[in-house]
C-alpha cells in the first residue's frame, strides 16, 4: 500500500471540504494530547483511539461508496443505448375492465 504526499493546503482543502473527516481527526488530535484529560490510563487511551479511528474508517468508506455511485451513475448515463429506469405511467389494467373481458 503506498501512501499518497499531500501538501498542506491539498490537505487544507480537503478537510474544509469534508467537515467530517475534520471533527473526526480533531477528536483525534485531541485524544492523543488528552485535552480533555479523562485519559489517564493506557487503556482508556487505546479504547478511545480505537473508537475513533473505527468511526474515521467507517466515515471515509461511507464517503468513498457515495462517491463511487456517483461515478458509476455519470458512467451509466453517458452510454448511449440505456434508458433509466423509472415508475410506469400506467397504474395497470383497473380490476373492471378485466372482468368484462
């Protein structure tokens, strides 16, 4: 797995774009510097740091999906010869006009 280079600002960018992903790592930050010093014990650190990136993980596979649907969406579009499916126009044959036939 190769790890992608980011600039700041690229970072920047992304994070302001994806207030998730950014109250997400500040919980984060802030487990790892205890701010709000209720982690006195390694184990209370581990657990809260475990939580958090299990959420951060579930977030940005969540975002990724949503993103991918989209694509495969545009994708499906711009092929010519298919027709989206939608609701029919006709609510059927009434139940009175079978019977007299």
């Amino acid at each position: 797995m190769t790890t992608a280079k980011l600039s700041d600002e690229a970072l920047l960018a992304f994070l302001q774009s994806h207030p998730g992903f950014r109250d997400r790592l500040a919980s984060i930050v802030g487990a790892v510097g205890n701010a709000d010093g209720d982690l006195d014990e390694a184990d209370a650190a581990e657990e809260r740091l475990v939580e958090e990136m299990r959420l951060l993980g579930r977030e940005a596979l969540q975002d990724w999906a949503e993103k991918r649907g989209e694509a495969t969406e545009r994708d499906v579009r711009g092929q010519a010869g298919i027709h989206r499916q939608g609701k029919k126009n006709s609510a059927g044959t009434r139940n009175s006009a079978r019977s007299l036939s």
